[in-house]
C-alpha cells in the first residue's frame, strides 16, 4: 500500500480575535495532520486564541500580506515533511467540514491542485453583495482569456495543492510582489500553465452581515488581476 499522504490547512489570520477560534473548532482533524495559523502582526489576541485552539502559530513580526502569511504556512509544512496543503481563510468566511471533499482528488491521485469554486452544483454563496457578485463572475472570463482554463470561480480563497509542484522552479511564490493579494492567483495561473491537473470542487463562502473582509475594493482587485495581466505580457514570471 502507499503510505498515506499528509495533509496540513494553513489559516492566514489578521485581527481575527473571536473568529479564529471558531474556524478551527470547524477543522475535521480526521483529514487534517497539522493546523497552521499564520498570525500576520495582529493587534489583537488572534495569536493566543489560535493556540488555545490547538493549532501551530507562526507569527511575523510585522504585517506583511496575506500572500506571505500564506507562504510562511507552505513553507513550514514543507519542512514537517507535509504532502498537501489547504488554505482556509481566518475570518470564518469559509466552511472546513467541506475539506474532505477538496481534499478527495489529490488524495486520490486525481488532481495537484483543488480550486474551490462557489459557482459549482453544490457550492453556494451567502450573503453576496453586488460588487462581489460582478467582479467574481468577470474575473473567470479574464482567466480562460489569458490562460484557456474554463475557471468557475478563479478567485476563491479555498483550495488545496500537492506541495510537490512547488520543485518547478517556474512556480515561483517566494517573490516580494506576491506579498498580498497576488499570491493566490498567481498559484492558480502557473498551475494551469505550466500543465498541472487542476480541478475544481464546489464549496461555501458565507459574507457575514456585517462582513469580515480586510480587501479595499480598487486597491485589492488590482491586486488580484495583475498576476493575469504580468504573467500574461511576460512582464513577471
């Protein structure tokens, strides 16, 4: 038999004090071998709630971006010796019960990188503003332009990926212009294009009423569109 794969969720978290701690009593630890919260220089006590709640807390000593925190997440389950990881936002905006089916394909062998998807049968999203509703439906489009991958939902912060694809030097996340918001969408693109198997699986996000983003409409959709607009030009890699 193959020995079982390993999987870690790595949790960015900023100012989540009273949310952090109700995402990781969510994590079925049935799949799940390591929980880590990266803590972004929070001002609060998002550190000490995600440790009384049994995860791993990394912290920077400063505020650097989701995109690093993220990466400070990989590269420590890399050095555990994980397989796979999954991120999960902190702000309780996501549902970890839905990790075994993210996690299905890559564990079976199927897929390197899972990408969540709201717009899929069985996925949903609650709570949508208008904005969000129009800008998660262009972006998709912007994507199968620039790439030819027919992305439901290219944008959603819930996926998971093999920590294998990162031996290909072309997938590159340890760039200081992936800080913040460019990470994630930069991992999509060069998953695609570089030939990995990349699927989708429905899942939820919930907006809550009064909302836990940290984005800025403009600054933070430019953001996340540039990774299509360097790597598509040649103007990053």
């Amino acid at each position: 038999m193959s020995p079982r794969l390993r999987v870690a969720v790595v949790i960015p978290a900023y100012n989540e004090e009273g949310k952090i701690g109700r995402v990781l009593a969510k994590i079925p630890t049935s799949v799940v071998d390591l929980t880590i919260v990266v803590d972004d220089a929070s001002r609060d006590g998002t550190a000490d709630e995600a440790r009384r709640g049994g995860a791993t807390v990394l912290s920077h000593v400063r505020n650097r971006g989701v995109g690093a925190a993220i990466r400070t997440g990989i590269d420590h389950a890399r050095g555990q010796g994980l397989d796979i990881v999954a991120v999960l936002s902190g702000d309780d905006q996501h549902v970890p019960s839905e990790l075994p089916d993210v996690l299905a394909p890559l564990l079976a062998g199927a897929a390197d990188l899972v990408q969540g998807s709201r717009r899929l049968k069985g996925g949903a999203a609650l709570e949508m503003n208008l904005f969000r509703r129009l800008t998660t439906r262009i972006y998709p489009l912007l994507f199968r332009l620039a790439t030819g991958y027919r992305s439901t939902d290219a944008t959603n912060g819930f996926r998971a990926f093999r920590v294998a694809i990162f031996d290909d030097p072309r997938i590159d996340l340890w760039q200081d212009w992936l800080d913040t918001y460019e990470l994630e969408p930069y991992l999509l693109y060069q998953a695609v294009v570089t030939g990995r198997r990349v699927v989708e699986a429905p899942v939820t996000v919930v907006y809550h009423t009064r909302g836990t983003t940290k984005m800025k409409a403009v600054r933070d959709w430019w953001r996340i569109l540039r990774p299509l607009v360097y790597l598509h030009l040649g103007l990053r890699r």
